[in-house]
C-alpha cells in the first residue's frame, strides 16, 4: 500500500514541477494526490492510529472523484469560460460536504457507501464521458494522440475503481477489493511512463521534445548577445578608424577612397545582421492586449505588396470572422510578416498566397498556404529548429519558424507545419477561446 501511496505522489509531484502554471496539471495533481493517500489506509491502522486511517479514508473517497471530475471538465475545455469552471468548482464540491457531515453524524463515523455511490457513480462516469468526447471531437492529429494516450491511462482505471471499490463496498462491505484494483493502478502507471518517454503525458514530454527547442533557444540567445556586443564593438572600432583615415588623408585617392567606403558599407551590413539575429532569438516578452487579427494581417499583406506584384505572386483573402484576440500586436505581426516572406521566397517563379481566417469549436486560426515547391518529408521535422533553413540565401538565418514557434506558444495558442515537395506549404497559427474577446463573423 505504501508503494501506491508514494508511487501516485512521485506522479502527482512530477505534473506540478512540470508545469505549475496550467490548470490541467493541478488538477491532475490534485486527483493522484488525493488517490494516493489511499495507500495509508491501513499503515496507519497498523499503529493503532483508528481516528487518522478514518479520515485518510474519507479524504480518499471524496476528494478522489471530485478532483477526477474537475480535471475532466478542465482538460476536455468543455466549458472555455474561467467563470464558469469556477462555479463547477464550487457547485461538484457540495456532495464532498454533504457527505463530511453525514459522515461526522453517524454513530461510529464510518462511511456510508450506499450513500457514497449515489454521488460518485455519476462523477465517475461523467469525468469517462468528458475524456472520449474530447478525444472524439479533437481534430489536431498531436492534440488528439494526447488525448488517446490520457483517456487511455485513466478510463480503465477510473471504471475498475467505480465497479470494485465503490459497488464493491455496497454488495459485500469488508471484502478486499484493492487486490484487484492494485492492478488497473500498476497498468496505468506503466503506460504512463511509457508514454510520457515516447509521447508524453499531459505535457511532461515537453522536458524531453519540446523544451530542446526552448533550451536551444535560450543558449542560442545568451550565445548570440555575447557575440553580438563583442562584434558591435569591434565594428565600432572599424567604423571609427575609417571615419578618421578619411579625415587624416584628405588627399586620397579615389581608389583609396572606394576601399574606405567598402569597409564602411560591410561594417554596415554585418551590424545589421548581427542585430537582426539577436531580434530573433531574444527572450520573447509578450505585451498583450486586444487587437484585431485581420488587421494584423492586412498590415503585414500591404508593406509586402510592392514584393509580391514585382514577383507575380496574387494574394487570396478568406475572412470568415475577424476575431479581436489577447496578443502581442509587435510580435505578431512579426510572425505573420516572416510566414509571408517565407511563402514569397518559396514561389520564385509567382504563384499564390491563400490567407484565412476562420473559426474552431476552441478558438480561431490562422492560415497561410502558398503553392511554392514545399518541403521534403525528411526535412519538415526540423523547420522550427534554430538555424535550420531550407534556403540557400545569405539573408535568411533560419530562425522565422523558431521565432513564430515560440511566440505561439508563449501566446498561449499553437502553430502547425504541413507540407508536401511541389505543392506548396500551408502554416496554421492557432489562438485558443481563451484568448478571443469577439468573434465578428466576416461578411
């Protein structure tokens, strides 16, 4: 029992280390948590402690369904509205008081399973609901892998315990149920490791798939501001030399002075370049207020214009709603302008940008397509790694998709990548409910 007890609060421990912030993670936490002193049950009759193992009990049988439920409701994002999960919160918890008081009032404080099933059946079956139907609506292809691997872990288990502690303790109280359910425990805890290795596990595979991607980032970042100070002060010594040579040889020779102007003009151009990749790869400090997507877009369309028509590339527009969202106007429309730039350079010969805006059932996306020559399969899976271009062009750093990547994420939303070699690459932002003020459906 024991090793139940700590194997359920290593997990517990390990989701809020992981990610404290999210929601999802706390009540998860909070549910092995809450399942996991279960497993002091009997160590503490052991010592004869009668008065701690009833409480511990009680603590295990109500808290565990409602803390199940409350993770159900918040994983699934049935109900987007911080409102209203608020008042779930409060309304799911009066059976858990309800039952505390039925429980201190009874003559030898023991607890009442009949009464106990009443409640927790249906907390039970409604958080295995909640699982499948958001595995069931899902259609983002990691998103729903997620979901697979979560409804799988839990659902099992939840209706093994629903059947053989809860039912059980109502057809034959006194008889050890916990053998049984020892097993459902030890099967989910093993797929669970598992999967948090391959796959991961509501978002603990993070540390190992995508922080890379964030570590990266921020080594690349302190890396490129040591650079970018030393070589800012090495080309100031250059540009101030040349600015004197020009001063001390007034009487050079035109050919002396087309050398002194080509030193000025690479000094130029390697501070700039230097500065624009320390832009890209910076720490990201999001400034969020409400903006208008669309005219986001149409800003970022417009200072691209006079490239697009030089290069023959025509521009579709699709806005099926103009969304005010939370976000970050500067970084945004750095992101969109860079997705832009990247399906110019992808059509050297013309071709067509499709842009969309529309809605989801859990926010509103984003889409850019262009019909240039793709990506290779082999290569899609590193486009967002740092320095990693497709494009034999000095100007191009490979850092657009790193920087959109992250800007993403830290936004609270997402970014998909799908390609395919000679038919074009179609780049989706995503942006939660969450984080959309309006709708405004597009005319």
């Amino acid at each position: 029992m024991l090793y139940y007890f700590f194997a359920l609060l290593t997990a517990s421990i390990i989701l809020l280390l992981n990610n404290f912030r999210s929601e999802t993670n706390r009540w998860a936490a909070f549910f092995l948590c809450s399942a996991s002193i279960g497993g002091l049950s009997d160590f503490l009759l052991n010592l004869e402690w009668m008065g701690w193992s009833q409480a511990v009990q009680f603590l295990n049988h109500t808290l565990t369904p409602y803390g199940v439920l409350i993770f159900s409701i918040v994983y699934s994002e049935r109900f987007p509205r911080s409102r209203t999960r608020l008042y779930l919160k409060w309304l799911l918890l009066i059976p858990v008081v309800v039952m505390l008081v039925v429980t201190l009032f009874s003559s030898d404080l023991r607890i009442d399973f009949r009464f106990l099933l009443v409640w927790v059946a249906p907390y039970y079956l409604l958080s295995c609901y909640l699982l499948l139907f958001s595995l069931w609506k899902e259609r983002d292809r990691r998103r729903r892998r997620n979901r697979f691997i979560a409804t799988v872990i839990i659902v099992p288990t939840l209706l093994a315990v629903l059947v053989l502690i809860n039912i059980g303790n109502v057809i034959a109280p006194g008889y050890d149920f916990f053998r049984y359910v020892s097993l459902f425990i030890v099967y989910s805890l093993i797929v669970a490791l598992l999967c948090t290795f391959v796959y991961g596990v509501l978002g603990v595979k993070l540390r190992f798939e995508r922080d890379p991607l964030e570590s990266t980032m921020k080594v690349v970042s302190t890396g490129v501001t040591l650079l970018n100070h030393t070589i800012k002060n090495e080309i100031g010594k250059i540009a101030i030399s040349t600015e004197n040579l020009k001063h001390i040889a007034p009487d050079r020779t035109d050919e002396s002075a087309q050398h002194l102007q080509i030193i000025s003009n690479a000094s130029d151009h390697m501070l700039a370049m230097v500065t624009r990749i320390h832009s890209q790869t910076q720490n990201i400090v999001l400034r969020e207020q409400p903006c208008e997507l669309e005219v986001l877009v149409d800003e970022c369309l417009m200072q691209h214009q006079q490239l697009f028509d030089s290069q023959g590339i025509s521009i579709k527009k699709t806005y099926f709603c103009k969304p005010i969202i939370l976000g970050d106007a500067v970084h945004l429309k750095e992101v969109i302008g860079n997705l832009l730039k990247n399906a110019q350079e992808a059509m050297s010969q013309g071709g067509m940008i499709e842009v969309r805006l529309d809605t989801m059932k859990k926010g509103v996306y984003l889409s850019i397509q262009d019909s240039g020559k793709g990506i290779p399969a082999d290569q899609l899976v590193f486009v967002v790694d740092p320095f990693y271009s497709t494009k034999h062009n000095a100007q191009n750093f490979g850092l657009g998709l790193s920087y959109a990547h992250n800007v993403m994420n830290k936004s609270g939303g997402s970014m998909e990548v799908a390609s395919r070699e000679g038919s074009g690459t179609l780049i989706t932002l995503y942006f939660p409910r969450k984080k959309v003020f309006q709708w405004n459906r597009g005319e």
